[in-house]
C-alpha cells in the first residue's frame, strides 16, 4: 500500500489523476500536515519525500514524525535542496530563484 500525504488539495488531486492513468490500485491520498500525520506508530517501511523540508521551519516536528510511523530498520529517502553557504541578498531577493 502506497499513502500519499499532502496539505494542498490541488497536489492530491494532481496525485490522484495521476495514480488513475497509471492504473495504480494500491494507493490512497490523504490531506494532512506533515507534522501530524494520520498513519499509525512503525507501520511504514519506506519513506518518499520530495522538497518538504526545504519549504517548512518545522524540520524537527517533521522528522519526528517520520520517525514515529517508520518501522523499526525502515527507510527514508528525500530530494532536498541543500545550501552549502549562505547565498547573496539579491539572489535571496529574487522570488523566481526559489523555483530555480
Ligand atoms: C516540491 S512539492 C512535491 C510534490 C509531490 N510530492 C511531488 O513529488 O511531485 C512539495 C509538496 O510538499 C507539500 N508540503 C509542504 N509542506 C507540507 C506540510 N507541512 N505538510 C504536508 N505537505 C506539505 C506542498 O503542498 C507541495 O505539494
């Protein structure tokens, strides 16, 4: 079983479209915050996550909670952006660098 976690409903949605052109059976969606997910103590075995930490100040609550629903031995695997140095004011500045 497959359980895909967002707080946008447009994400889910988007996820939920995909999941029915690709004939996937075995997931299901929920709306939920990071931070309080709705799925029980050690019952995940691995752990997808894509661009969540980056976009929250919340990282230990986060983390956390991945540690709370991953089994024992589980695993997490993550696509984040990591800044090695601070980055200069202008580029910080630029909204259309959030995205780059
Ligand atoms: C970079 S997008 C990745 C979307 C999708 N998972 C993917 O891999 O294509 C990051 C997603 O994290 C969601 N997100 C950010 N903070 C969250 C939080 N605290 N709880 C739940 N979802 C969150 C955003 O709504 C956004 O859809």
């Amino acid at each position: 079983m497959v359980i895909g976690v967002d707080f946008s409903a447009e994400m889910l949605e988007r996820a939920r479209t995909a999941a029915r052109e690709a004939g996937l059976k075995n997931a299901v969606f929920c709306r939920a915050d990071a931070e309080a997910l709705p799925i029980k103590d050690g019952s995940i075995d691995v752990a997808l996550i894509n661009g969540i930490f980056n976009l929250n100040p919340s990282r230990d609550a986060i983390f956390c909670e991945l540690a709370r629903v991953l089994r024992s031995g589980g695993f997490v695997y993550a696509a984040e952006l990591i800044l090695r140095e601070s980055l200069p004011p202008e580029i910080r500045a630029s909204e259309a660098n959030w995205f780059a």
